[in-house]
C-alpha cells in the first residue's frame, strides 16, 4: 500500500480508502454485518489506514468503530459526516447554515457518532452537504474550532453536493477547510477543471468518492442489470441507462485496449493519477473486493497516452431529471 499527504495536514492516508456506506445493513440490500467486519479487517491488514463513515449510514459507525477496537494496534483514521439539520440532501440555493449546521445541531451529532462508534474522537469531522454561500456565515466555523480544541476531531472537511465540485471553490480558498471530498471518476471528470487545481495550490486533502460510478465503471453493469426492490441503485441505473453504461465502459476498453475485467482497476487508477487526490473510498463490502481493490496501489500509473483517451470518454448526465 501507498500513502499520501492528506493536503497540508500532516496526516499520510491509504491511497485506497474504505467507503463505508454500504456495510452491514443499509440502502446497499444484500450487505450482513458478518462479510462488512471480515471485509474491513482485511482492509487494514491490507494496509488501509483510512475508513469513511457517517451518521446518516445505518448500523456504519458502529461497526466501523468495533473493527477499530478490534484492530487495536493499528493506526486507522476515521471520518465521519454530520447530516443537515433540515434533512434536505443536495443543499439548494439560499439557505441559512443556520438550517443546516447550526454549532449546537454540529456537537449533537457528533457525541452522537462517538457514542455509536464507541472511539474518542474522529480524525476528520465532515458537513455531509454543503453550500459556498455559507463561507463566513453561520457559527459552524466557531463549533468546528472549539471542537478541534477539544481533541474530539482533528479535520474539517466537506462532503461536496453530488455533481457539483464548483460549489466547494470559495470554501477551499478561504483556508477554512482541511479537506473536500468529491465525485470523480471517468465519466465525472469536472473536478479537475477547478475543485483539484485549487484543492492543491491551497493544500486541501481530496477525498475521492464514486470513482467506480457506483458500479457502473466495474464492467458489471449491462443492460439487464437488476437490482433488489429497496436497492437506491434502481433510481441511479434507472431507464435505460444500464445500457449506455455497458456501451461506454466498452468503448473505453476497446479504446484503452484492455481486457474487460482490467475496467475497475483502470478507473481507479485514473483517480489516483492526479496529484491533487490524497486518498479514493471505493465501497468494499466483501474480502474479495478489498483484495482487487487495494492490489491497485501499487505504484503503475496510467500513461499519458491512456490518460488522455480517457479525458475522451467524459460523459454529462442529468442524475436530478
């Protein structure tokens, strides 16, 4: 395993992070508590210092804090969100943080994910949304020092609304912000017209999610893709959008020239080759899927020739129609 910087933090994070949204039992249907504590220890055996969580995650703070425990000895950094206090998932134009992260609403949440994880604090604290209107408003900046100064977290970071990077861009300048993390992969590619230059001249830590495209980008999606009834992937694959996945994902391999079960780890080193990124949090819910995952860090970036068929391959869609 490899490491980076996470911005100017001080901190080194695991190239391959773990994206615990998907343990034990959430919107992902199918998940067991059992495969998500076999899957994170093998992470960490693995080399894997750094697990994403969030309140808003089901049973994933508390699993991932039990796994902690377990793996006493290593030196793991845990991140977790605090949701919206309005409940209202992207963050529309012209609220108040006020409604949203208000300073009491931040430590309410936060003792709530310490008591559900059982640890002592949180390496990085994160706003699951966020607006660039609420820079220099609100009393969230205040709540997020005195907590720093409490040693109940180390970071501030954000979690960026879903397709829109340019929205983190005053917050990243302002030099109030440890970390973003962001949607990016190589259908997604407009963080680096603006959110990763910035993020790196201003010594942000990026956090990439999605890099897999929730599956689509694993060479496992085809146009009789289901899903179980419950499954949130039934609105993100909804229509006839398995299709255009399966078409995409084989034009890039015919493009790039590789085999087809060569897609996933080719996505993510594709993450992984901008400077800029410090970790990526696939979700990994079996051993199986750690091992392919985390063998990527292995120091073989794409060429330019590979990176630039791929700046091809951008694809815009409409996920909010």
């Amino acid at each position: 395993m490899r490491y980076r910087e996470l911005g100017r933090s001080g901190l080194s994070v695991s190239e391959i992070g773990y994206g615990a949204w998907g343990i034990g039992e959430s919107a992902w249907v199918g998940a067991t508590e059992d495969e998500s504590v076999r899957a994170l220890h093998r992470a960490i055996d693995l080399g894997v210092n750094f697990i994403d969580t969030a309140r808003g995650y089901g049973e994933s703070e508390r699993i991932v804090g039990r796994v902690i425990r377990e793996q006493a000895g290593d030196e793991v950094l845990v991140a977790t969100k605090v949701p919206p206090k309005n409940g209202i998932w992207p963050a529309p134009d012209g609220l108040d943080p006020a409604e949203t992260f208000p300073g009491e609403h931040i430590r309410t949440s936060l003792e709530t994910s310490l008591r559900a994880s059982g640890l002592d604090h949180f390496d990085v604290l994160q706003f699951h949304v966020w607006s660039d209107e609420w820079v220099g408003r609100g009393d969230w900046l205040e709540t997020i020092a005195d907590l720093k100064q409490e040693g109940k977290i180390r970071l501030f970071g954000v979690s960026v609304n879903d397709h829109q990077p340019d929205n983190a861009l005053a917050l990243v300048r302002s030099g109030a912000v440890d970390s973003v993390q962001v949607i990016y992969n190589i259908f997604d590619q407009a963080p680096a017209d603006a959110l990763l230059p910035a993020c790196e001249e201003h010594g942000v830590g990026v956090i990439v999610r999605v890099a897999l495209d929730e599956g689509g980008l694993t060479g496992r999606i085809t146009a009789d893709t289901t899903f179980p009834e419950g499954d949130w992937r039934n609105r993100y694959f909804r229509d006839d959008r398995p299709a255009q996945v399966e078409q995409r994902v084989a034009a890039i391999v015919a493009d790039l020239g590789i085999a087809p079960d060569e897609i996933a780890a080719t996505a993510l080193r594709f993450v992984l080759s901008s400077p800029a990124v410090s970790t990526v949090i696939p979700g990994m819910r079996t051993v199986r899927n750690v091992e392919r995952n985390t063998a990527v860090s292995d120091g073989r970036p794409l060429t330019a020739d590979q990176l630039a068929v791929l700046a091809k391959h951008r694809w815009q869609r409409n996920f909010y129609a």
